[in-house]
C-alpha cells in the first residue's frame, strides 16, 4: 500500500507560474481512496532565472495511518539552462511500520544519472547506472513537474511530452488538454470555478513490473484541473483523479496553496 500511494502522489504537486519569476509556493494535498481519507501532502517548490527545487512529503493519516502507517519525501534540485530543467540532485526516503527506506541518484555535468545509492534499513547499495543514449535530455520524475510549469506558463495548455529516467527506467510522460470544467468547492477544497481539464499517462515504458505509476496509461489517466490564483493570477492544480486502482478510485483535492514571490 505505501510504495502505491506513494508513486502515486508524488506525481500529484503541481504548480504553474512565469519562469522568469522568483517565487516559493507551499501547495497542500489531501488524497481519497474509495470513502478512506488515506494521506495528506505537503508540496514546496522554489524556483528562479537560474535554480529550482521541489520538496514533496507525504504522510498517511486517519485509518490508514493505523493499517498501513507510512511517511515519504521527495528532494530535487537542479538548474535552468534556457527552456531546459537540469536535474543535479534526487533523493528520497520512506517510513513504513516495518521498514525504512532511502534513495539517491548522482548526476553528471549534463544531468545524467550515473550512479544510485539506495538503502533498506541498515543495508546500503551502491550501484553504478551505465551510460545509454535514451537518457540523453531525460529529467527526473519531480522535475517533470517543473518542466510542464514552465511549458503552461508560456502556452497556457497542457500538451507535453516529456522524457524520464528515474535510474532504472526510461519513459515517457504525455500530457494534453481534455476541456475547460466548472468544479464546486466541497468539504475538502475551497477552490471553485471554471477550470481547465488535463490528462497525464505513461508511454514507451519497458517493464512495468508490479509497478502501478506504470497503469496510468492511455485508457486510465490520471486527470488533474487547473485553475487560477485569483490575486496572483498563477494557475495551480485544484483537483486529481484516477478512476481506476486497485483499491478503488482515487481522488485528490487543494486544500491551501501559499506563494511568496
């Protein structure tokens, strides 16, 4: 359940503003599966003409944090270099009840992984990523996130595709505009009005495994709707869905976003 939940929502934090703009966005996350309110995610991305970073934890919470008790964080840092994203640094750790696990990939010049360091509890691996001509121009999963920010901010629409390695595997995130919705507030989200409707799914993927980041494919993806700041007029993602898991559907709401430019 947590290594699920977890490749899931670290997709989930987006935000979308002018790439020439220095700013620091703090976006809050709570996540439904079925009836089950199942964690809640705290996204802060900083971003400015010359670096970025994204800072994504996640926690369990309500019932869930009784069955299956997990925390996440996720850190990526880089650089700009013109419309390109640089990855330089990625790194993550998870807490379950029964383990606690690490990872981190080291990056070259050019923001090619070459080398993971990973550990599960007191075991550490240390494995070297051989070089290969499809990771050329790949970005890591986080960083993907910022790439399609900077594309929104310039097109106002979703449609993307961009590549990523995460030191294993190699594929590809499309993006497209759906259609423009109105979306209510509920008990979860204050956020109300009319919104633009994306889709995002997984190509070109080699070995999905038991992997579920891997289901979202053309026939299930994930959908998200943007709307816009109203005093800062920056665009910001209100709500997620995916229809289809293995635990039901799952949905995702904005319940604070905080800039500071």
């Amino acid at each position: 359940m947590k290594d699920i939940l977890t490749k899931i929502l670290i997709l989930l934090p987006f935000f979308f503003s002018s790439p020439a703009q220095a700013l620091s966005v703090k976006h809050n996350f709570t996540s439904f599966i079925g009836m089950f309110n199942t964690s809640v995610t705290e996204f802060t991305y900083e971003i400015n003409a010359k670096k970025y970073k994204i800072d994504t934890k996640i926690d369990s919470q309500g019932m869930f944090d009784t069955l299956y008790p997990f925390s996440a964080r996720y850190i990526t840092s880089g650089r700009t270099e013109g419309e390109a994203f640089v990855t330089e640094s990625y790194k993550y750790t998870t807490h379950s009840r029964f383990s606690k696990r690490s990872k981190e990939l080291l990056y070259d010049g050019n923001g090619i992984a070459y080398k993971s360091i990973s550990t599960k509890n007191k075991r550490r691996k240390i494995k070297d990523i051989p070089p290969h001509d499809d990771t050329q121009g790949t970005v890591d999963l986080q960083t993907a996130v910022a790439a399609l920010a900077k594309h929104y901010a310039k097109t106002k629409n979703c449609n993307l595709k961009v590549k990523v390695f995460d030191g294993k595997r190699r594929f590809d995130m499309i993006f497209k505009n759906v259609n423009v919705e109105k979306i209510e507030a509920n008990e979860y989200s204050p956020y109300h009005g009319e919104a633009l409707k994306c889709l995002m799914y997984i190509e070109n993927k080699e070995d999905k495994g038991d992997d579920l980041l891997f289901e979202m494919n053309e026939e299930n993806p994930l959908l998200f709707w943007l709307m816009e700041d109203n005093q800062t007029k920056a665009a910001f993602v209100a709500k997620i869905k995916l229809e289809n898991t293995p635990f039901g559907e799952m949905n995702v709401y904005t319940t604070k976003i905080e800039v500071k430019k």
